[in-house]
C-alpha cells in the first residue's frame, strides 16, 4: 500500500504506527495551542486597554483569562505525555537495534 512503512519485524511496524500516530496527535494539539496562545494575546490586548481607561477588570474577563491559562497548562502537560511516549519508543528501537 502506499504510505506504508513495511519492515520484516512487527515491532518495527507497530513502532512506526505508534510514532505517526504521536506525530499526528502532537500536531493537531500544537495547532490548537497556536490558537489558544492567540487568544491569550487578545486577552492580553483587552487587559491593556482596559487598564488604560482605569477600568477594572470584571468577573467575566478574569474567568476568561483564567481559562486561557488552565488550558495551555493542560495542553502543555498533554503535549509532555506525548514527548516523553515517542522518548520511550525511540528509546526502545535503540536499545532493541
């Protein structure tokens, strides 16, 4: 098939299909950090002006901006998961080589 990496040993393959699938995970969670880190700065931007004006900030901006952060805080700590899942495999290969 085309696409496909095949080698003799199984465990070559299974290891390959763990790496794309890694692969594709952390890609598609660096793009929705892009986004979040995005909003952020428009947060930060609303945070500014408001400021400027002397405005306070009110409870609907401090919740937001408060879910901004525990978010990229999860997808940081989802992210190391899967850093240290393709650590372990390129580990494995390694050693098994």
């Amino acid at each position: 098939m085309a696409g496909h990496i095949y080698y003799p040993c199984n465990r070559h393959i299974i290891f390959v299909n763990t790496i794309l699938d890694f692969k594709v995970r952390l890609s598609k969670l660096l793009k929705a950090k892009r986004e979040k880190i995005s909003q952020l700065k428009e947060l930060n931007v609303e945070a500014e002006k408001m400021k400027s004006y002397g405005t306070r900030f009110n409870e609907d901006y401090r919740m937001r901006y408060a879910r901004c952060v525990l978010d990229l805080d999860s997808m940081n700590k989802e992210m190391g998961l899967y850093l240290d899942g393709i650590q372990t495999y390129c580990l494995e290969v390694g050693v098994n080589s």
